[in-house]
C-alpha cells in the first residue's frame, strides 16, 4: 500500500498562522495536521505502507521536508517528496506524485482529520470516504445505489441529491488506472471550472467497470480556519489514544490543569488555570492566567491574560498589565 498527500496549498484562510508554515504542519494537539492524518490512515490499513508521498511546494523549504521525512521515518516508510509548482485542481495535484500511481494507493488531501473504526477492503476496486452534512451544497457528494456502490459523483449539488460528502480521502486497488485517467484529462486539457478535477477520472473509471464504495467515517474533523482548528483540537484531544502521552513538562507552580489537555517539553506554567482543551507547544511560558480551548505553539511567553478559543503561533510575546479600577455601584464593564 502506498499513501500519496497532495498538501501544496497556501492555507489562506488560516493566515496569519501559515506565513511562516503550511497548513498541513499548524500542530493539532501536539502534532502537525499531516501527521495525524497519517496516522489514521496508517490505522485503516491491514498490512504495511510501502511509501508516503508528500506533494508540497519547493517553497515550503527544508524544515518542512525534513519533518516529513520524520513523520515517515517514525510509521517505519519510504518518504518521498513531490512538487506542485501552480495549483491546476485535485487531479493536478495527484499526478504529481505519478511515480507512485501504481498499485494499491491511498490519496488523502492534508486539510482533514477523521475518526472512524473502518478498515479498508483491499478488494474493492476503490473506496471513497464520506461523511454525512447538514448542506451539501457546498461539497462534492456521492449517490448509492441498493448494493451501496457509488453511482454518481455531483459536485456541490444546486439542489439536494444526497447528503454523503466527499471528505477528500480515497482508496484505488489499481493506481496505474488512476494515473491513465489523469493523464488522459491532462493531455486533452478537459477541465471543470477551469481545473482538472478528480471527480472527472473517478466518472471516467466508473464508466469502464470500477465499482466504488463509500467508507464512511464517525467525525469529519475540518483545519481550514482558525476556529476549525480550534475545535478539531478540542476533538481530538477528547478521542486521543489512551497510549499517547499528553503531558510532557512538570514545571508548574499554583496551577490547575483541567484535562484534556497537551503540554509539549520544557513547558512552564505559574499561576494559571490551563484547561480544559489546550494545547501548548515545547518551551512556551505562561504565568498569571487563564486558558482554555485554545492552541499555542511553541516558546511563546503569555502573562496576564484570560484566553478562550485562541490560536497563538510561535515566538509570540502576550503580555497585559493589570489595571486600576475605581467603579461605582451598578456599574458594567465588559472586554468584548
């Protein structure tokens, strides 16, 4: 089995938290989105992964190559690192990871974390995972059949037809298929809304026998903006496996920790109540406050302040003096 990551998006819609890193590595619960994505997939999968190809940009530097290569190195894979130099569609970016269409392949697009108890039959020609929405109107979603096998792929339906969306991981029994149809949209330069979608080669194998089936997952979990994140922290630190050590540092003085919560390394914490829902990165500092239901990365200094559903970046100095209050019966004073 072979993993494929398109993750060559800029992430706008969580700036200012990706000028400096992609999306896919904004830590969720003490670990880069990416790698709890892999980790799932990893999960699902009976037998090994013989390799994880990572599509990003050139631009995204070595930092974020080198802990690609970790995260593999640690799921004891093969890394691979592909480049997407424009953004030409979700099909597009799979083929840039060609050399490993081959095969049993799993394609998972970095923006998503799931949770579910399915495993994936090997046998089936491929598998798409779906999750059920209150308005698919703003997805690409899937019809079944009785058998349940995938009839028909409409993106983001004007009117209802079904209400099972494509979450952006998918399995294929055979990848060398795949790459055929790809190429066969590129080389012909047939395009939907001005890009090269996945949907169009997924119809095209439809079309010629392959028989799709949906795996469907428990939580559809979204990183796409700052209060996704957020609440995707929050999730998976309630569903976190019971094996993974959450609490890191013991450098704490008057402070209360409402679990569950992530404290990276060299953490220190002095008069605060932390909790319920944090996560925070190795070497921050907090003294003098409250938080709750929010991420800090890491060697942030915090004092004096009461955080609820924040997202605090790296190296980032926070610091608020308390103040001289002189207030009269009656009186209302609120920070909104």
């Amino acid at each position: 089995m072979k993993i494929i990551i398109p993750m060559a998006g800029w992430g706008s819609r969580l700036r200012p938290h990706t000028l400096t890193i992609p999306k896919p590595m904004v830590p969720i619960a003490g670990k880069p989105i990416v790698q709890r994505l892999v980790e799932g997939l990893v999960d699902s999968v009976d037998g090994s992964i013989d390799e994880i190809n990572f599509i990003i940009r050139k631009e995204f530097g070595k930092a974020t190559e080198d802990k690609l290569r970790e995260v593999a190195k640690e799921l004891n894979t093969k890394c691979i690192i592909s480049y997407q130099e424009s953004p030409e569609g979700t099909a597009h970016a799979i083929y840039c990871a060609k050399e490993s269409l081959e095969g049993n392949v799993i394609v998972a697009f970095a923006d998503t974390l799931f949770r579910t108890d399915f495993k994936i039959d090997a046998s089936k020609d491929g598998v798409i995972w779906v999750s059920r929405v209150e308005d698919p109107k703003a997805f690409g979603v899937v019809k079944l059949d009785a058998d349940k096998v995938i009839t028909d792929f409409i993106e983001k339906p004007r009117e209802f037809v079904s209400d099972l969306a494509i979450i952006g991981i998918y399995y294929f029994k055979d990848g060398a298929a795949l790459q055929s149809e790809i190429k066969h949209l590129l080389d012909n330069d047939i395009r939907e809304k001005g890009e090269f979608q996945l949907t169009n080669a997924l119809e095209n194998l439809k079309q010629k026998g392959a028989k799709f089936v949906p795996g469907e997952v428990k939580e559809w979990l979204d990183c796409g903006n700052k209060a996704a994140c957020v609440y995707t922290n929050e999730r998976v630190l309630e569903n976190i496996n019971t094996k993974e050590k959450l609490v890191f540092s013991k450098n704490f003085q008057q402070t209360q920790i409402i679990e569950p919560c992530y404290i990276g390394e060299n953490v220190v914490l002095e008069n605060v109540i932390i909790g319920p829902h944090v996560s925070i990165g190795a070497g921050s500092v907090i003294k003098n406050s409250i938080v709750k239901n929010s991420i800090i990365q890491t060697e942030t200094s915090i004092n004096g302040v009461i955080l609820d559903k924040a997202m605090i970046g790296n190296k980032v100095d926070l610091s608020l003096k308390a103040r001289d209050y002189s207030l009269g019966d009656y009186t209302t004073v609120r920070d909104e």
